[in-house]
C-alpha cells in the first residue's frame, strides 16, 4: 500500500529518485572503468568518463532546480 500524500509530493519524490539513481548508475559505470573492470566499445575510456561525469552533473543540477522551484523545505 502506498504511502499518503498528495499527487506532487509523489512526483516529487519520483524526481528526486530518478536523478539519484541517475548518478549512482554513472557513477557505479566510472569505477568500473577507473578499476579496468569494464572495458567500453572503444578505446575512448576518458571520454566514456567524461560523458558518465556529464550525465551526474546534470542530474545534480536538475535535482537542485527541481528542489529550488517544488521543494518543501
């Protein structure tokens, strides 16, 4: 049973945990190419980096934004 409360406090919280795991997941997929356990496609490891890097910096920004404009604190 879910818990109470209101439609926006629900897509709230959905927000903040898609970009949660948006960062975790890249961040999870940079260890592993930092320890030489995932080898991409390509030999292009520090540029595989650098968009993983792109996809936590802009979950980050857009969960502040989200905060800044919805938030309840």
């Amino acid at each position: 049973m879910r818990e109470p409360g209101t439609r926006r406090e629900h897509l709230y919280k959905a927000m903040v945990k898609r970009y949660e795991c948006e960062q975790e997941d890249a961040l999870v997929k940079i260890d592993g190419l930092m320890a030489g356990e995932i080898v991409p496609g390509h030999t292009d490891i520090t540029g595989e980096i650098d968009k993983l890097l792109c996809k936590i910096v802009l979950a980050a920004q857009k969960m502040a934004k989200l905060r800044q404009y919805y938030g309840t604190n």
